[in-house]
C-alpha cells in the first residue's frame, strides 16, 4: 500500500499567458484548476498508473472542500484532518511564448496541537511493513520543521519504507532519519550541502556520501531536461532526458516519485524503476498544470528513455 502525506496541500490555478509583462494588463489565453500539494500530485500520478494509493494531510475551507471532493471523484482513497482557516492556493503562469513558468504560493493554514496529533494517530494506524509512505512538500508556516524526520523513524520503525522529497531545512532535518529514497533536484542538492556542484562525477560521489552517512537506500537526482542520476547500493545509471513540447514543469518531479513509490510496492527492479521514473516525469511537462499524463503516453515515453550504468 502506497500512503501520500501532504501537510500542506493547494488548490492549483493554473494560467496561459501568452507574452506576459509586469506592470500591464496581462489576458489569460486559458485556466483550469487542479487539486495539488506534492503528496496528492503523487496519487493523482498513481492512480493513472493503475495503482492505489491513500492520501492524508490537512484540509481547510472551502477550498479543502473542494480538494476532497476532487479525489473522491477521481476514486483516491483519502483521509484528512479538517482544521480551521482555509487551505491555501497557489497561482501557476505559464507563458507559453517566453517559456517560462512562474508560481505564486500562498503559505497555507496555521495547524494546532489537537490537529497535529490527529495525523500523528492516522499515520501511525495506516503504516504497516508492506507500506510505501511518501512524505513530501513543503508544512504548514508553525509545523514543526522536524516533523518528517520524527515519521520517517516511526515509519522504518514498523518496517515500512519512507520516501522523502522536500527542501531546504525538512529536507536537512529528515534525512537524519535515514530514509528509503530521497530525491533531490540538483539545487535542493546545492543547497542542502551549501555548495556547487559542478559535474556529474561529483554528484555521483554527493550522492554516494549521503547514502553512506545516512543509510539511505537509494538516491534519485533530478537534472530537468539533462535528465536523471539514479543511485542504490548496487549500481548507479544516468537516464538522458527526453526532449518533448513542454507545456508546464509543474509537478514533473512529483511524477517521478510517484513512478518510483509504484515501482517499489510492486517489487519492480531497479533498472524497471528508472525507465518509469523518466517516461512519467517527461509525460508530466507535456501536459497543463499538474494534470498528470495518461497510462498511454506513459508507456510510449518508456519506450524512448536511454539511460547507462556509470
């Protein structure tokens, strides 16, 4: 069973813009509006590849509202603590003539004790030796920075495997756990060692010593259209990126962990893992918003990733 937790979920608006400009009129070309969060971004993912998955977080408002009636519709398994003041929403411009991507996010609800332990009590009850837990994203403004970290241990403590892709201090602080599988993008990997990275042969010996001080199983890198460095304890391969038209970034990396936590509860090999980890997260950027991709375009983008041993 795959569990997604997503402390801090969004209701995504995502904007066309064709040409945008500061300090004008700007026309919106289209819009669509998404239910989002990186944890829930991963079971929209899952579900289009025909598993299963159950998503827990906190909700607020009408617009968390609105969240649980979108998962409940698209057949998500989900179990949410309701808090008080309303769950944020994050803007997404996309501006297909520039080709850029501009989000602007709202920071969320504050989250009291009473509904802390609420989660504390769900997680604790849904995890098991056969879970697949996925914490991910950014917390609410007064969580507990710590608080990945202190599930992470909870979770490897009834044998399940912990997946951990966050930034900055969450990222810092849950690595000390020493999850199953982190994965970074390349400048969350900058900044969590406070340093450049200048090639692929230093990422690759990055990667080596986090896995080694950490006890973490396997290390996933994200590189955008470079492409992806994927590491465990056996062997480490280098997967090229795919060139496609790229509509929105948005959620590409949630994709791909979404790919490797469906790989993993399945008991796939890890060569298996890599070649769906790129094809998802490629299909991602083909598609607006953080619409995930279909099963179809999934399974033709397998077919063209390239990836080597290294």
């Amino acid at each position: 069973m795959i569990i997604t937790v997503t402390l801090n979920p969004a209701v995504d608006k995502t904007v066309e813009i064709n040409d945008l400009h500061i300090n004008r009129v700007n026309r919106v070309a289209s819009a669509r509006v998404d239910a989002g969060g990186k944890g829930i971004n991963v079971s929209k993912v899952i579900l289009n590849l025909e598993g299963k998955s159950k998503a827990i977080g906190f909700l607020g408002g009408k617009a968390g509202t609105f969240i649980k009636g979108y998962l409940d519709e698209m057949g998500i398994a989900n179990e949410f603590v309701f808090v008080k003041g309303e769950t944020r929403t994050n803007l997404k411009i996309v501006d297909p003539m520039q080709h850029t991507n501009t989000d602007i996010n709202e920071i969320g609800p504050d989250i009291t004790l009473e509904d802390s332990k609420k989660i504390d009590n769900i997680i604790s009850e849904s995890v098991n030796e056969k879970t697949v837990i996925v914490f991910s994203g950014s917390v609410p403004p007064n969580v507990d920075l710590a608080t990945y970290q202190k599930w992470i241990q909870r979770a490897k403590e009834k044998g399940a495997k912990a997946i951990l892709d966050a930034d900055g201090e969450l990222l810092q602080l849950g690595i000390e756990a020493g999850p199953y599988l982190i994965k970074p993008n390349i400048h969350e990997l900058e900044r969590l060692l406070a340093r450049k990275i200048n090639s692929m042969e230093d990422t690759v010996e990055c990667a080596k010593d986090l896995m080694g001080k950490y006890g973490i199983e396997i290390v996933v890198v994200s590189m955008g259209e470079k492409g992806a460095l994927f590491l465990n304890k056996q062997v480490t391969i280098f997967a090229e990126g795919i060139k496609v038209d790229v509509k929105s970034t948005v959620g590409a990396g949630d994709s791909m962990v979404a790919a490797l936590a469906y790989a993993i509860d399945k008991g796939s090999s890890f060569e298996d893992a890599v070649t769906l980890a790129v094809a998802a997260g490629t299909a991602n950027v083909m598609t607006c918003g953080t619409e995930p991709s279909s099963l179809e375009v999934i399974r033709e983008l397998e077919k063209k990733v390239q990836w080597k041993y290294l």
